[in-house]
C-alpha cells in the first residue's frame, strides 16, 4: 500500500494559471469566441495538467489494456465463453481487433497487460503482472481480497509511470474480460445507490430475461458482501476485477505525475469511481472519450461530472472509445498551436474576437 498512499498524496488541481493563459490564447486566435467548443475546452485542460501553454504537436500516445477474468461468470451472466478473454487479447498484441486497428490508425501504441486472465502460460507481446487467474464469485464472497485490491492499483501505477518514463505524454485506458460488466455495474450500483435493475444492460449480448438474472446476481453480491460505497478499496475488493483496479491505478499514476489519461467506456467509469472515491482530484486528469450505450453510464458520468467527447453508440470496450480520441486530441492541439491570431491577419482589423462569422 506505500506505493498507493505515495500517489495518492502527490496528485494536486490542475495549473489555473496556465489554464487561463491558454484560454486567452484561445480568445486571441482567429475565430469567434468559443466556437470551437471542446476542442478549446480539450487544450485550455491540457495546458493545466501540464503547467504549461506550449503543447507538443501529435504527442506520444498509447493505451494500456488489461486482461481478467471473472468468477461471477460461473453464475450465467455472460451469453459469450470465458475462453474468449485470452483468444481475443491476443490480438492486442497484432492489431487485430478493435482497438488495435482504430489505435494503430490514430497513431497510439497498445501496451497490453495480464492482470488476471485464465490461463498460466504467457501471451507474446503481453506483460505479465497476473495476480491470479480471475477474481473469487462476488455472488458468494469478496472478489478479491483487500491487499490484491491494493496491488491491482498499484499494478496500474507501475505500467503507467513505466510509460511515462517512456516518452508518452498522453496516456489511455481499455480493457478485456468476458463478465466484466457485471462487477461494473456492481460498483455503479454500490456508489450510486441505485438498484441493480436500473443500471443493469445487456453487456455483450444477453436478451431481457438474463438482464434481470444478472441484476439479481449483483444484489445478491451487494447484500452478501455489503462494501462501503465511501471507500474505493473496500468497493473494488468486495464486488470489482482486476482489471478495474489496474484502470483505476493508471488514472491515479497519471494524475500524480501531471500526465492526462484518456479514459474508455462503461468499465473505465467504474474504475474511475474507484478512483475519485481514493483521491477526487484525480477526475480532473481525465478526458472522457465516448459515451457508452451501456444503460448505466449516465449515471456514472454524472457521479463523475464527466462530459465525453464522442457519442457513437457504443458499448465494445477495449479502448475503442479512448482511440477514436486520440485523433480529436491531436486535431485539438495542432489548431490550438497553428491557427493564426487577430493581431497577425489582415482580418482582425475588421472583426473582432466576438464576432460570429456564421452570421456573416
């Protein structure tokens, strides 16, 4: 827990200062106040995060994903096999499934991570940080225990500060385990004091029946394992995953050493929740990429005061979400540090920076 309680000491607000400087940088440039929207809003926080107005042009980027399986699978809350947790992560180490291809095209590498999978022998190209294979059924005890809780963040904290040491300056979250909306849901459920039923889909395919088994398996996991919905450890031991944890950690990692993370979908939120519930401040690193079509993520994304980017209507996971950004983050940037100003153009002596050219 050292390594944790470190972290989570050092992670500090954003930089007003230079969130403000980049703001009227902003103001000054060629077009009518504010109509670029969150493609401002997108580098006015960057600069805070970074303590610093001057961004880098198409900046290194990746996307950690880990990989874990789920106990709570034995009790039917999945249509798809467990097997497919381990078949699919291999392809994110050759760019053949979602993530991989969208990352690829959007110039962002993949560090894939085993934090749990099914399975002893290792994958080519995947970083074995295997704290044991799946988490316990949170239908009938804790997930996990409260200490592989811990080194799940701190799993997280590690792969991302092993990142940044590496050169990436913006750094994304995805994941893949077969199951893993149901200990998601469990989180938003425990935080949210909504009921089950309210915040429970579909996840990979289940038809409205198997919703409402799935919804009963997760109350049943709340009432059994009662987590403390104010303590993000107790939370992701009791009824979490790995991977969750690993997310949460890298969100954390990120925000104490002043890098932004690009967060994902529907499993990402719940990390995230796990995350704000340990230190608050770390919300503030976080770029939301898409919102997912999962029933619950308006939920989590008001808990979080998180407005994503995008909204294509989807629920894959991955990271998909995180790569599709990538590309708007770096359109985002090379305006902010291309565009010429009023005081440089001819037209500047005609309009100012209030008015609304689409009026024109």
């Amino acid at each position: 827990m050292n390594l944790l309680v470190s972290i989570s000491r050092n992670i500090y607000s954003l930089d007003d200062i230079s969130m403000k400087k980049a703001k009227h940088k902003w103001d000054e440039l060629i077009h009518p106040k504010d109509t670029l929207g969150k493609l401002e809003d997108i580098t006015v926080m960057l600069s805070g995060v970074y303590g610093n107005i001057n961004l880098e042009d198409r900046p290194k980027k990746c996307i950690i994903a880990f990989a874990a399986d789920h106990g709570v699978y034995e009790e039917g809350v999945s249509p798809q096999v467990q097997e497919i947790t381990r078949l699919q992560f291999q392809n994110f180490t050759n760019g053949k499934c979602a993530v991989g291809a969208l990352a690829k095209f959007n110039n962002t590498d993949i560090v894939p991570v085993d934090i749990g999978m099914k399975g002893r022998n290792s994958i080519y190209g995947v970083l074995d940080y295997k704290i044991r294979e799946g988490t316990s059924n949170m239908a009938i005890g804790p997930a996990m225990t409260v200490e592989e809780a811990v080194k799940s963040i701190e799993i997280g904290i590690e792969v991302a500060e092993k990142c940044i040491v590496d050169g990436y300056k913006i750094i994304g979250v995805g994941e893949m385990g077969i199951s893993n909306t149901t200990p998601a849901t469990a989180i938003l459920s425990v935080m949210s004091g909504k009921d089950p039923i309210e915040v429970t889909d579909c996840g990979a395919g289940l038809c409205e029946d198997k919703i409402r088994h799935k919804s009963d398996i997760i109350r049943k996991s709340i009432e059994i394992n009662n987590p403390n919905p104010t303590d993000g450890i107790e939370v992701l031991s009791k009824v979490g995953g790995f991977e969750i944890g690993g997310i949460a950690g890298v969100i954390l990692g990120c925000a104490a050493n002043r890098i932004p993370v690009v967060i994902d979908g529907y499993i990402s939120y719940a990390a995230a929740l796990i995350a704000y519930r340990i230190n608050p401040k770390s919300i503030e690193y976080i770029i939301p990429s898409h919102k997912s079509s999962e029933i619950g993520s308006t939920e989590a994304l008001s808990i979080l005061g998180l407005e994503p980017i995008l909204d294509l209507n989807m629920r894959l996971g991955e990271g998909t979400g995180a790569a599709l950004a990538m590309n708007i983050i770096d359109s985002a940037i090379f305006a902010y540090n291309n565009m010429a100003s009023f005081k440089d153009e001819a037209i500047g002596e005609y309009m100012g920076p209030d008015v609304d050219l689409e009026s024109k």
